[in-house]
C-alpha cells in the first residue's frame, strides 16, 4: 500500500468520523473503534446512554499530527454539546489517536468515543 493510498484513506476516515459525530450517531461512531482497542476498555451501557443526551453542535480540529512514517495520527479536537435533557452547551477536547490497520487497509480509532464528562 502506498503512502499516498495511506493518507487519502485518512483524510476519508476522519472526514467519515467527523460527519458520524456532528451528527451525533454514536453506534456508527463506535464502528471506528479498534477491535484490541474495545477489548481491553469495553464501552459501557451507561456510557452510549450519557452520549446520546447530547447533540454535537459544533466540531473543529485543533491539531492534527503524523507519525510512525504516517501510520498512526492524533487528531485534539473540540466538541460543543448540547445536553438535550439539562438544556445546556458543554465543550470538550477529544484527543484522538488513529492508527492504519494493514490487514483491513482501514484507520482505526485507539481512543475511544468523545467523554461528556470531561471538564475543560
């Protein structure tokens, strides 16, 4: 696989990732995660529950950085969420870790799903 194949599948996994999240579909989201990745921090009842109080409203990359010769990227970005049931706006920062699976030839998500209850 080339690198250029490499980095355009990137750029389409995060663009994927981030219509999925501005549009609040957290399963779909979920679909992102690495499969070693959910093994060893399992996503919660309670924590698909939190994230569907909220609707995403806003979400702006901060940083994004290559490494491992473009095998891996950290993406920081910031989420507004609007709280559906308390009817307030919260910000957070998702840091975000991906990684190229050579066997699937996917990005994969190492970090998890955006944590709502992160205070910033």
């Amino acid at each position: 696989c080339s690198s250029n194949q490499v980095e355009k599948s990137r750029s389409e996994a995060f663009k994927q990732y981030e219509t999925i999240i501005r549009w609040s579909q957290w399963d779909a989201a979920a679909d992102f995660i690495a499969p070693e990745y959910l093994e060893e921090n399992p996503i919660s009842r309670l924590d698909m529950d939190r994230l569907r109080l909220f609707r995403v409203t806003t979400y702006t990359i901060r940083s994004t950085g290559v490494y491992d010769e473009g095998m891996t990227a950290r993406q920081v970005v910031e989420i507004k969420m609007f709280n559906k049931r308390q009817s307030v706006d919260r910000t957070i920062i998702d840091e975000q870790e991906w990684r190229y699976n050579e066997l699937t030839k996917r990005w994969q998500l190492h970090s998890g799903l955006p944590d709502p209850t992160k205070r910033y």
